[in-house]
C-alpha cells in the first residue's frame, strides 16, 4: 500500500539520534537545529528521557483516563513549579492542533458565542476550528470553512476592538511569537491592550504556546515578557520530546464539568512519564538560562554576516531573513553540510529550533558552514 503523498520529503533517513545530532541509514552525522518542528526540547536519546520512558512501558504503558492516574498529578503539580502558571487547570491531550481545539471550544462554552479571532500568518493546526483559525487557505477544506473565524493584522487594536465589540467572538487566539508564519510578533502595547480588551468584552485571551512554550523564548512561556494572563494556554510540541502530548492550561474562572472534553490517549502513562522527564530535565540542567545564553551568542554572530537582512524570534526559536527564498540554502545546508534547519510560510525566512542543551561549538559550526554556503 503507497503512502498518502502529502510531504514533500528531504533524500535524508535518519535511524538514531543523541543529543543535538542524527544518523542516517549510512551513518553519517547531522547537526539538527530545527528538532523536527521544535518538539526536540532536550535532545536525541536523553538518559533521562530514555530511563523514564523504558521504566514505564515496562510497569504500564496505557489505561484509559476512567480510572486514577497520579503521573497526570506529578506531571501537573511540576508544570505549576517550572512554569509559574499557579491559577491554571491542566487538560492533557495528544496534540497541538487537539490542544487548540479544545481551547477554542472551552471559550465557546465559557462565553456562549462562537465566532474566533485570529491573526494573519498564523497557524494553529489542521484540525476543525484550529485550521479555520489558520491563515492559510491552501489547508481550510469547505467543512472548516463553516467556522466562523475574523483574521486581522497583527498589531491592528482598533480592528480588535471594532470585532470584539460586535458581542459575538468567544476567544482571541494568538501565537506571541508566530511559528510557522516566520517568526513575526506584534508590539507588547498590542498584546497587553488586546488583553484588557477580551477581560472588558466576555471574551476569553487564547495564548497559543505550542511551539514557543517549554522555554524555548527565553521564558517558560512567550506570553511571560508581556503584561498580560491568558485564559487559556495551549501546549505541545516540546512537552515530550518526541512523545505525542499535548495540553491546556485552564484559568479557574472557566468551570469544568463532566464530559465537556474528552480524549482517549491524552494523558496516558507513557505521555505522562516523557513530561516528567522533559521537565525534570529542563530543571535539572538549567536549560533556560543556557536558552539565554546561546540565543545572546547567536545574535552577536548574526550581527557579523551582511547577507542576513534580520534576525526574528526569540531565545531559540529564531528566523534569519534573507532577500532571497531560502529553500535551496537549506537543500545545500542538509546534502553538503549536514545541518538540519526549517522553513516558513515567508520563503525568506530560515528557522532555528534547536533543541534547549545546544552548545557554543554547535553555533560556530552552523556559522562556519553558513558563510560557505552563503560565498559560493
């Protein structure tokens, strides 16, 4: 049976991975700065991701979400810690697309309204009401269409306030550093004013955090460098480092009921043990301040190359534009130098998403094959 052919896929198979590297099928080595799409949060192989995982499938890898799960609590109880959301419900699921979904049916059952504001170049998954969020049109089929959904410009306050006065949009869903899109954020007058305006209009403030979650902005949460609190937090990506979990943190003035959300694999054990180990992980080895740290080293070597027109992003979840489409510098990137890096919808736009243990000599060597790369 052939495959459904739906990506366009690199000549490139990798095996194995440690660390901040993969293996193909030939064994060669390649230096992966994109982590596949920012799920890898503490590498390839991590002991500690290795340990957790192999100990849990062999207690109890699945059961359903009928019975008692304490790892759901541990896993709750050191998100609270790490990321200092202290006035949030968790709901565990198995995706980012699933954790956005869930989040915009939760403001809709909050707010009784149904219309969903989102912004342009965002991408919030493929599913239901989160593709129709998504500023994409290549991806929404007719029955997304359905959905009732605004898209405005990023930093357009008036357009936000005109929209949410009307009476009839139950959530603002926005990426505080935009992912897919390139890497674009708006001002923090724009965030912090669009907040006031969703508390003052029954409006519930979505903060998608899917793929800037987990430390890779600098702080736990993108959302953190503004003034701002979210009703409603969205995560995935990096919260398994490979595993499929995703998640919603939940304000406590939305209340739950029985059987308001449902999934049949969030929150399993395994999940459950991958969250552990990526947290305990990132607490461990002070990965945020190493975020710090190389993202400050990174931007001092981008200041040095003159082909580099910008530098977008935040902490490790970066963007270095160009003044041309970057797609051919990433083939001669993977095929000549081994690098991993990752696209966007700006064709300009060159993406970074290391994993968070990166280190100085893996940026020097990125750089020193850069600048090849780029002299031809």
């Amino acid at each position: 049976m052939p495959l459904f052919d739906v990506y366009p896929l690199y000549n490139v198979t990798p095996v194995s991975g440690k660390g901040i590297h993969v293996y193909d099928d030939k064994d060669t080595q390649y230096l992966d700065l994109y982590g596949g799409h920012a799920v890898m949060s503490i590498g390839h192989a991590h002991p500690n991701y290795v340990k957790a995982i192999t100990s849990q499938v062999n207690a109890l890898g699945f059961y359903s979400n009928a019975v008692q799960n304490p790892l759901q609590v541990q896993l709750a109880n050191k998100l609270e810690a790490l990321s200092g959301c202290k006035d949030y419900e968790l709901f565990l699921c198995s995706s980012g697309a699933e954790a956005n979904e869930n989040a915009l049916k939760l403001a809709s059952f909050k707010t009784n309204k149904k219309r969903v504001v989102a912004f342009s170049n965002g991408f919030h998954g493929r599913t239901s009401a989160a593709v129709a969020a998504t500023d994409n049109k290549n991806i929404i089929a007719p029955i997304n269409a359905q959905q009732a959904v605004t898209i405005l410009p990023l930093n357009d306050v008036q357009g936000v306030k005109t929209e949410l006065e009307k009476g009839d949009v139950c959530a603002v869903i926005v990426e505080f550093i935009q992912g897919v899109g390139g890497l674009d954020q708006a001002t923090a007058s724009f965030f912090e004013q669009v907040n006031v305006l969703c508390k003052v209009n029954n409006t519930m403030f979505i903060a998608d955090e899917v793929q800037s979650g987990y430390g890779r902005s600098g702080k736990f949460f993108a959302f953190q460098h503004y003034n701002v609190t979210p009703d409603v937090i969205s995560i995935a990506k990096g919260m398994g480092n490979g595993f499929p979990i995703g998640g919603v943190l939940i304000h406590p003035s939305i209340e739950s009921k029985y059987g308001m959300l449902g999934t049949t694999f969030g929150g399993n054990h395994l999940a459950c043990a991958a969250g552990l180990a990526v947290l305990n992980t990132i607490e461990e080895e002070d990965l945020m301040t190493n975020v710090n740290n190389i993202s400050n080293y990174f931007i001092s070597v981008v200041k040095t190359l003159p082909q580099i027109k910008q530098i977008k992003g935040r902490g490790l979840m970066l963007g270095l534009e160009f003044d041309f489409e970057v797609g051919d510098l990433r083939k001669d990137l993977i095929y000549n130098h081994h690098i991993f890096t990752g696209g966007a919808m700006n064709k300009k736009v060159l993406r970074i998403l290391p994993p968070l243990n990166i280190e100085k000599q893996h940026i020097d060597q990125f750089f020193e094959a850069l600048k090849i790369a780029l002299n031809k």
